[in-house]
C-alpha cells in the first residue's frame, strides 16, 4: 500500500479491523510501520482509553529496560545424560588396557596385546558418547550440522584425552614406540567418525572394533605374531590414513546432518 490508508479504514482497523479482510489489515500494519502521518491519526482513532494502556504498557516495559534483568540463577552443569553413559565406558577401555598390559607383562610368548587393544580400546567409549537414539545432541547434527560437527570432534577428543594417558603409561611399560599405539588409535576413531556419517557412530564405531578384533586380534594371537600393520614400519601409513580421514570427516560433517534428519 504506497498511498495512505483512508481515516475511514484506519478508524476500523483501531476498532478491531471488524468487515476489513487480512490482506488490507496486513497492509495497513506495512504501511503504518513507516508512517508517521498514519500512525497519528491511529492514534487519534484508538481513543484515549486505548492510548492511556499503550502508555501504561509503555511506560512499565520504558521502566523495566532501565532496570536491566533481574538475576539469573546459575544452570548446573549435569552430570547425567552423556557423561554418565561415557563413563562405564571408560571404565571399560581402560580396564581393557591395563588387562592387556598386566597379560602382555606376564604371557611372553604371545604378540604385545597392548599393540592390539590400542587401536580399538577408545571405540567403546567414543560410541557411548554418540549414541543416536539417547541422545538430544542429535536434534543439534541435525539442525546445524556445524556446531553438531564441533560437539562430535570435542567428545571424542574429549574419550581420547582419558585413554590416551592410560595407553600411554601401558606403551611406556611394555616398551612400544608410541607412534604403534597413537597412531592407530587416532586412525580408528577417525574412522569411526567417518564412517559414522553413514552408518551413525556408535554402529561404525562398534562395527570396526568388531572387524579388527575378528581380521587382526584374533589371527594375531591364533598365529603368535603381531601383524605386519603393527610393526615399526606401519606408522606412515598410519598417519597417512589418519589425515585423510579427519579431512573426509571436515568435508563430511552433511552426512551426519542427513543421517541425523533421517532416522530417530
Ligand atoms: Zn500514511
């Protein structure tokens, strides 16, 4: 509406907009934003009864900017939810690491279980931290699948920085260089995360524990040796396959927000 509404329309539309359709009351409202003109003779229309009460409910909101907000009470951080799911998880890699350790240090004749576990140890935890089903954070992949991206990066970080140290002193023990245990480790819950743009983590991280426990633990210790992927020489291309797939995950995060979308 580029000219001025007539008194008459803007008398009705102060009176309630009774007899005018929405599409001209919606036009009056466009066009009274903009007009000083208008909004005068609104003002002239609405009565002084109405204007006392928009000056009332002027006046107390004029008042209630000037006070500032009341104050807030603190939100506590809970402690439930995905810390609580984590940590028997946790628990649990870690009790697996320290029992491959104490075997390793007393059974010789076997390859190092440290070796074997470390790559796969943090999976069960970095599942537990993303589990789709129990967890509202899903709602946040889906809905901004960058910050959703941010949060998966930091909890699993987060399972990493609390087995890391563990393996670390089983490494340090049982005399491994730790390019053998870390780099693993960090390929397989790369892995994890990109898979997991398919599949969701929990399933991609499970599944590939799962498969290096039946394709390389298992012949491992059936045959008494550690597997050529475990001797000196693999770490290249440990932090090769460790480096592309933290990028796939970068270029992927979208598939995490389909996959999100997607399923319930
Ligand atoms: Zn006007």
């Amino acid at each position: 509406m580029n000219t001025h509404p007539t008194p008459v329309l803007i008398s009705r539309y102060a009176a309630g907009g009774a007899g005018v359709d929405d599409a001209t009351v919606w036009a009056v409202e466009a066009h009274l934003e903009s007009c000083a003109a208008c909004r005068a003779l609104l003002a002239d229309a609405v009565g002084p009864a109405t204007r006392d009460l928009l000056d009332l409910v002027g006046d107390g909101i004029a008042a209630g900017i000037a006070a500032g907000p009341g104050p807030t009470r603190r939100r506590r951080l809970r402690p439930t939810g995905v810390t609580a799911r984590i940590l028997p998880w946790l628990a649990t890699a870690v009790g697996l690491i320290l029992a491959a350790l104490a075997f390793e240090q007393t059974v010789r004749s076997l390859p190092s279980l440290v070796l074997l576990v470390a790559p796969v140890a943090p999976l069960l935890p970095v599942a537990a931290a993303w589990s789709r089903r129990t967890d509202p954070a899903w709602e946040l992949m889906a809905t901004v699948p960058r910050r959703g991206l941010w949060l998966l990066l930091r909890r699993t970080l987060a399972v990493l920085a609390a087995v890391g140290p563990v393996l670390a002193v089983a490494g340090w023990l049982t005399g491994h260089s730790p390019a053998l245990w870390l780099l693993p480790c960090l390929a397989f819950a790369a892995g994890s995360l990109a898979l997991g743009g398919l599949v969701g983590v929990d399933r991609a991280a499970i599944g590939l524990a799962t498969g290096w426990s039946v394709a390389v633990v298992l012949p491992s210790l059936a045959g008494r040796r550690l597997p050529a992927v475990l001797e000196g020489g693999s770490w290249p291309g440990w932090a090769l396959l460790t480096v592309a797939l933290t990028a796939l995950v970068l270029v992927r995060a979208a598939d995490h927000r389909r996959l999100g979308a997607g399923r319930i």
